[in-house]
C-alpha cells in the first residue's frame, strides 16, 4: 500500500509540470506559486526575466516554463563547450550517448559534463538552495520510465528484461539522481566528485547487489511469479566517490563505491540505453561491483582502467563477497571512427559463490559516417565448481548433478544504429547466446534475438521509444516457463526527465 501512494505521489508530481507547460505557451503570471516559493526560500529578483529563470515566480511555475524551454530547437549557435578530449563522435541527441564507450567515470577524461541541464535543477536557480547547489556545482536530476508490452507469452518474457511481465503496463523506473560531477577538463587542481542515485521500481528485480537492501528480492520468495521478490523495489544504484588527479599521465579518476559494470554497451538506467529490452547476453552478466577503480588516460588514443571489488553484484560487506580484479584498455583510433575496449571484467581463483564468475569481454565501436555507427560485444562467463553442475546429472535437468562442476556461457550482440534526424534515432539489435549448462538462464540452450526500435525525442526531457522483438531457443523449450521454444513482442515506454 505505501508503495503504490509513493508511486502515485511520485507520477503526479512529476507529469503536473509537464501538463502545465503543454497547455498553455503564454507567460505565466507572476503572482503564480507564491506560497510555494516562499517555502523554499526564493531569492528575489529586481528585474523581470523569461520563464524558468524568472525569479518573481514561484518554483512550480519555473518548473512548468523549463519543460516549455526545454521543448524548443535548440539554439544552433550556442557556442560548444570547452574539451580536452577528441571531439564527441556521435549525435545526442537523437544518440543515448555522444562517447565511445567508457565505464567507471562521469565521461571520458577531458569531455565536459552539462550542469543544470534538467528541469528541477533550473527551477531551484531562484531559491537559495539552488544559489548554493550551483556554487558547488551539486546537481538533482532523474527521470520516471513506464513501460507497456503485449507478448506471445503468458507466464513469463524472460530471459527477456526488464519487461519480464507479460501483457501489462508495468512501472520500471523512478530514479532520482544527486551529483557532483569533477572538472577534468581543466589540469591546474586536483578536483572532487560523488553521485548518488537510488532506484524504485520493478527493475530492481536485476539491479540489487547482494548486502544492500537484498532482502526484498533475495529472501522474498513469489510463487506463480514471473520473478522473484517484492513486486516493487528499492535499489540505491549508486554510490560512489571521485577523485580526479590531473597530473597522473593525461589525468587520473580514483573511484570509490558502488559503480556499473564497466564494459557493457547496455546498462541498468533507461535513457542509456538504444533499446527498451536488453540482450540475453546483458540480462545475464553482471551488473554493479562495489570497490575502487582507477581510471587513467594516457593519451587521446588509450586509457587504462584497473581496480579491486568485492565480487559480482556483492557488497564487500556481505558474507559472500571475495577479492575480484577488474582491469580493461579503451583504444579509439585516429580518425576516430573505431573504438575497441578489452576487459577482465571479473577475474578472481575462488570458486562459484553468489554471482561469483569470470568474465573476459570485448566491445568494438564503429563509426561509418556522421549518422550511422555499430556495436559489437561478445564475451565468455563461467563460474567453478557450481554445486549441481559436475558429471552425472539427468540428461536435460539443469542442476541435476550429486556433484559440483564448471558452467560456462558465452556470446555475443551487435547494434546498429541510425541517426534519422535530431530527433529520431533508429536500432537493430541481434544476438547469438549459447548457456552451455543452463547456469545463467535456468535452461541449457542456444538462443537468438532480433529487436527492432526507435527512440523519439519529443522534447530534451521526454522520448518515447517502441519496439518489436523476437527470439528463439534452439535445443529445448525456454519461453514462457519452458512452454515455447520462441517469443514475439511488442513494447512502448516512455522516459520523462525531470
């Protein structure tokens, strides 16, 4: 019960503004909001100014003019910002991101990072929180992420995610994101960051790392469920600590928390992502580690990255967490049209505990013109001495054996991506999957996916993106609880900033 007030709470507040600033595109009166603002200590202004930054206004009413601002072109002219980096090889908008690929930091060393680019943040500029946030360079920002999907299953999309539920709307993300992103631009000082973003939703279900709030989904058992756990969740994604040290090579970023897996071209949070559903070959790896990673660039051309954690989606703190090294290389050529990034994403000599595996995976970027680039990610898994995975087992049952053993997987995904105009990107996703024992997956199979989407900017602030899927297991039944040996999909969601 109190999670759906939350949610109902959360939605109202959130799409309010956004209604308002649809509905008209006359000024709004000064008088407007007054109690509100003076709730949240507005600094006053002598001097009328336009929309959100028009501080005898009140906040909601600069928050319904920055989602108004924020649906006009964007101004051509606007000179770009200062960089110490290549310059961005790709468009985003319509693009999720305008970088090659590179976890464990804010951005690339030497490519700046926009404050106050969200709605909230440019409506709090007046009060004297706001004054003090922008001082400090401490941003609020998230977004709210629905989804719909109709499926030729019925009991279960997975190994599809998030949308594991069929035939429903579901509610997927509400993230809600405090940061302070360093300046590594600039090489005179030694300069500081942190980021906190906590996650409420159903695709908790995959983010939670076991030893933070894993009780709701590890020790929550549902029958007849699609999923484990609570339907609803909590997940404080991130939790971390920067320190840029711009006289190590080129500049060096010390990490410290709970940060995403490094080598992904997909992640947890929706507006990264070129496609609603992620690959089988996603769905399955891991997620979030929670150590320290070091992040140092060499040159234009290299970056090194080499850090210790407490294991795969483990809190260093929790009983099942073991000593892991994670070390990757990111190359990006001259021309800046390639992009290969090799990762020992998890290497450590202990055996299968949690989600305890090794893991070695490569990604290559390709750029072949202003608006069409692609992706390609393949890696290996595997984990030792799993119990019920050794000889001996019966035929076809997964986990059958009296003995432990190696389970291994690998596979591979390629996205190809277009840039239709600056509004409108699309994606095509295909992936090969092989779950050797059926360790990661629940069923020993090979598996294809095919996934066709666009994503749609209505404003800086909202896309919308559908999509169609459809996929395959090749040596036994693995759809729909082990009914099918295919699924075909159609889902829409929608991503509001805020």
């Amino acid at each position: 019960m109190m999670s759906k007030k939350f949610l109902s709470c959360a939605l109202l507040l959130a799409l309010a503004p956004v209604g308002e600033a649809v509905a008209s595109t006359t000024p709004l009166a000064s008088s407007t909001d007054v109690t509100a603002a003076a709730d949240l200590g507005e600094v006053a202004s002598s001097t009328p100014a336009a929309a959100s930054d028009d501080c005898s206004q009140g906040f909601f009413s600069r928050l319904a003019n920055a989602y108004r601002e924020d649906a006009q072109p964007a101004d051509p002219n606007a000179p770009a910002a200062t960089r110490r980096a290549m310059d961005a090889p790709l468009d985003s908008p319509p693009f999720p991101n305008g970088e090659w690929q590179l976890g464990g930091v804010a951005a690339p060393i030497g490519v700046p990072v926009a404050y106050g680019q969200y709605p909230v943040q440019k409506a709090l500029a007046c009060t004297r929180l706001g004054n003090w946030m922008q001082r400090n360079r401490i941003e609020i920002n998230g977004w709210i992420n629905p989804s719909v999907n109709v499926s030729s299953s019925s009991f279960t999309n997975y190994p599809l995610s998030y949308a594991t539920r069929p035939n429903r709307v579901e509610f997927d993300q509400l993230v809600f994101n405090i940061t302070r992103v360093e300046d590594t631009v600039q090489t005179d000082h030694v300069d500081w960051g942190f980021n906190v973003s906590v996650l409420y939703g159903y695709d908790y279900h995959y983010t939670v790392t076991k030893g933070v709030f894993s009780n709701q989904l590890l020790n929550s058992p549902k029958s007849n469920s699609a999923l484990q756990g609570n339907i609803y969740g909590i997940d404080p994604m991130l939790f971390y600590y920067d320190l840029y040290i711009p006289s190590v090579a080129e500049g060096m970023v010390i990490r410290i928390g709970r940060y995403l897996s490094l080598p992904d071209i997909e992640a947890q949070f929706s507006p990264q992502n070129y496609l609603v559903t992620h690959s089988i070959l996603y769905t399955v790896d891991p997620y979030t580690q929670t150590g320290i990673m070091t992040t140092t660039k060499f040159s234009q051309q290299w970056t090194l990255q080499v850090g210790i954690n407490g294991s795969n989606d483990t809190a260093p703190w929790n009983g099942s967490a073991r000593p892991t090294l994670q070390a990757c290389v990111r190359w990006v050529s001259k021309d800046n049209n390639d992009m290969l990034y090799p990762c020992i994403n998890s290497l450590n000599s202990f055996d299968y505990n949690y989600n305890n595996v090794q893991m070695y995976v490569m990604t290559w970027g390709h750029r072949f013109n202003a608006s069409v680039h692609m992706q390609t990610e393949a890696y290996y898994m595997y984990g030792r001495n799993i119990p019920g995975f050794g000889p001996d087992g019966e035929p076809g049952v997964v986990a059958s054996s009296p003995y432990p053993g190696k389970a291994g997987e690998y596979g591979v995904v390629n996205y190809l991506n277009f840039e239709l105009n600056s509004s409108n990107m699309l994606s095509f996703r295909n992936e090969f999957y092989n779950d050797q024992k059926g360790q990661r997956t629940g069923y020993a199979t090979k598996y294809s996916s095919h996934t066709l989407g666009l994503t749609h900017w209505v404003s800086s602030d909202l896309e919308i993106r559908p999509e169609l899927r459809y996929e395959h297991s090749y040596d036994v039944n693995a759809y729909d609880g082990g009914k099918k040996n295919y699924q075909a999909i159609a889902l829409v969601d929608a991503i509001l900033h805020f």
